[in-house]
C-alpha cells in the first residue's frame, strides 16, 4: 500500500492519499469534529490539492474518534467570528471556498459516517456523491434550536436528496434521525455495522478508482447537470431571510442557551 501525507496549515484537518484514494479526516473529536474556522479554511485547501492531484481517483471524507462526522459549525466560535450578518458574510466566505471545493470536486466524493452528522456537517455529507453511515449514526439540522438561518445552497441540496416534505420535516422539527430512517428516506445510499464500516467503504472506493476516470468523470457532470433544475438564478429573498436570522435577538438567545445548557425562548424578533 502506497500512502502519502498532504501538508496542512492546520492539524484539525488531515488530507493523505493512499493508493489512488483521498482521504479526509475532520480531527476535532474532543468537540465532535465541530467546524472551526481554520478547519474550513483547511478543508479548502483539501479539497484543492485532491482535485489537483492525478493519483487521486476517489476521495472519502470522514470524522476522527468515531463518535462524530462532524457535528455542524464550532458555535463556540460564534461570538468572535459569526456574531452577526456582517460577521457572517466572511466567516460564510471562507467556509463557501470548502463547500465549493467539496460539491465541485471532479472525482467521486463518498461520506463515511461515524455518530453524529449534524447541521454544517450534514451539509458536507451532502455535497458527497455516496453516503455510508454506521447503524448507530444519527443525523439532523438544528437550526431552528439555535434560531440561525442555513444559506439555499445546503437546503436546496437537502430537498434534492430526500424530497421537499422530508426535508421540512427534518427543518421545521430540528428533530434527529437514526441511520435507519436516514436510509429509508435517502438521506444514505448504505447502512453498515460500525465494526464493518471503514472495510466496506475501502472495498467501494477501491472499486470506484479502478474504474475508468473518464467514464466515471462524465457521469457525474451528467448527474450534476441535472441537478441544477434547482439552482436560484436570483435567491435575494432567502439570502435576506437568512441576514434576519443572524440579526435577531432569537440567534443571540440561541447561543446563549446552547452556551448555558438549557431550553431557548425565541420571540420572533
């Protein structure tokens, strides 16, 4: 086996090729793989060098620990960089090079899912071509807890995947779904036991880059093409809606509660 390290400007990102096959490891388990701001800023450089490097075939994106994929944005961080919609404007610059770098990745993208897969890190898992997740894995997007506001592009995928009414459901209830109803739904392409788990998604990405680039390559820009039946020309409205969340005194109370362990009281305002 052939194996090599990519250099990193962080270490809570680790990016390393092995036999044709990238992969990327969210490493901030003490938090489960919370997205900091630099780990956003890493995942870009990721997704860059892969999409850049003709050893790689297939790239697999997964959660150190064990316990987590990724559970969303750092909100810790959110008072010093993401306090406001001025805030949020470059915090979501920065965080937008990953998602582009990830959803226009022009080679086969798989999420191994380990535990939790919530809020930002459900909308990474999104942007992958194929989802496995262990059977204990839960999934969800809290938003409506924490009354911020999630950009079109990551809802607009989220109802591609799993249909309209699924995905209100899942947003207006910010309830969480187990592996088995993700599965039912769509929401993942494989359930596995977490004992099997990195085996299997080794066997499938070893699959996948034996196959012929080209081939492969041309049926995802098929796929992608596709998809953009619900691509906004102009989503002015929901980008304004979205400013309103993380300008209202309900975000302030969101964070403060989730800071302070206990229930919100949001007020529409």
């Amino acid at each position: 086996m052939s194996a090599r390290s990519l250099p990193l400007a962080t270490a809570r990102i680790i990016a390393a090729v092995e036999d044709g096959v990238g992969w990327i490891t969210f490493n901030n388990p003490e938090r489960r793989n919370a997205m900091s701001l630099e780990m956003w800023k890493g995942l870009g450089d990721a997704a860059e060098a892969f999409q850049q490097d003709p050893e790689v075939r297939v790239v697999v994106m997964r959660g150190a620990g064990g316990k987590s994929f990724a559970a969303g944005a750092d909100i810790s961080e959110f008072e010093q960089h993401r306090a406001n919609a001025e805030q949020k404007k470059s915090y979501g610059d920065i965080a937008a090079r990953a998602h582009i770098g990830i959803s226009q990745l022009g080679k086969p993208l798989i999420a191994m899912i380990e535990g939790f897969c919530i809020g930002g890190g459900l909308a990474l898992a999104l942007g992958a071509d194929v989802r496995f997740a262990s059977t204990g894995s839960s999934f969800g997007i809290p938003a409506a807890r924490l009354g911020l506001g999630y950009d079109y592009d990551g809802l607009a995928a989220l109802a591609r995947v799993v249909g309209p009414s699924a995905a209100k459901d899942m947003l207006f209830s910010a309830r969480f779904l187990a592996a088995d109803e993700a599965l039912r739904i769509g929401l993942v392409n494989f359930t596995v036991d977490g004992a099997d788990l990195e085996e299997r998604v080794r066997a499938y990405a070893a699959v996948v880059a034996a196959n012929a680039p080209l081939t492969v390559l041309a049926a995802k820009s098929a796929v992608r093409l596709f998809e953009q039946y619900s691509a906004a020309a102009d989503a002015r409205e929901v980008a304004a809606a979205v400013d309103r969340c993380f300008d209202s005194e309900d975000y302030k109370e969101g964070r403060s509660a989730f800071l302070e362990k206990r229930k919100p009281q949001f007020h529409g305002r």
